[in-house]
C-alpha cells in the first residue's frame, strides 16, 4: 500500500470479500509488511524492543486467541525481552529467534522480504480494522528510526506515536474485548 491510493484499493478489496461472504475464524490472522530495506540496524532493533515494551497493551485491544503466548504462529516477544535489550543488528535478532518466524514481529521476513513482518492481528476483512492496523505498526516502525523505549507501556493513551483519533480507536477495541 501506497499513500491513500493504496488504501482505497485495500477498501475495494474487503468490500469484495464482505460482498462474496466471505469469513474469517480464530485460526486465519493478518500479516502486515512493512518494508525495511532502508532501514539502520539500530531502528530495527528498536522495532523489536519496542514492540516488547508495548506488547502487553497490543495484546489488550487484540482477540484471545492473539494474546500472550497462546498462539502457535504468533509467539510472545515478552519471553526474549532481555535478550532483545541487548541486541545491536539484525543478525543478533536473528539469533533470538533461531530462525523461527512465528513470533508477533518476524525478523525472517526482513531476510526474503526485505521486511518486518507483524503477525499478531487476528483475521478479519473489516477495513477499518486492517487500516488502523497498518497505520499502528508503520507509525511504530517509523517512530523506531529515533526512539527507543526502557519501559513497558501500560495503556493506549501511553503510546507515543499515536494522534487522539488513532488512541479513541484502539481505547474502544480494548473496552470492546473486555466485555
């Protein structure tokens, strides 16, 4: 996807599917790219450690079966958090992983792709939900290029790259799975 072209066609698409009856269940799960050939070694390492120190509340505004550690195709960061800290380039991440790509952020994809790719988001065709997506996690890997955080994140309102709108959206997924 590029600029809003890109989201009008992903607008098109998922109108098709909702228009073809399409559905989705708690196995199928959304995979964002985002592209990182341009990117230092230390954003990526960023990428990754500040995901670690946002997981928690991600996982507050995602399905059950994409919490935690739960899923077998999106395994928690949270386990590697300290060996993460420490890392300094790509192939260091790499080697947290041992070369498995199913993990919430896959550093593999980096290696076929040219990619981060982000693997938590549960399955779904509803527009509004695959563009606030992408737009978290562009926005978190472009906020990575020079930043980095040293502590978990508690709450929505806590993430610093998001504007007001962003933050009312993801605040109303977290009171919708609390219900």
């Amino acid at each position: 996807l590029t600029s809003n072209k890109g989201f009008a066609t992903l607008h098109k698409c998922c109108k098709g599917l909702q228009t073809a009856g399409s559905k989705v269940n708690r196995s199928t799960g959304l995979h964002v790219h985002i592209g990182a050939r341009g990117f230092s070694e230390q954003q990526i390492c960023n990428i990754f450690v500040n995901y670690v120190y946002l997981e928690r509340v991600i996982d507050s505004f995602m399905a059950e079966s994409r919490r935690g550690d739960v899923n077998v195709y999106s395994h928690s960061l949270l386990n590697k958090k300290e060996r993460l800290i420490e890392c300094t380039n790509h192939q260091s991440i790499k080697s947290v992983f041992c070369g498995d790509r199913y993990y919430k952020v896959n550093i593999q994809a980096f290696y076929r792709h040219g990619t981060i790719e982000f693997r938590q988001h549960q399955g779904t065709i509803n527009f509004n939900k695959i563009k606030n997506w992408v737009v978290f996690c562009a926005k978190l890997c472009a906020w990575s290029a020079n930043n980095r955080l040293d502590h978990d994140i508690e709450s929505v309102n806590e993430i610093p790259f998001l504007n007001d709108s962003e933050k009312r959206f993801f605040n109303a997924r977290v009171q919708e799975f609390a219900r």
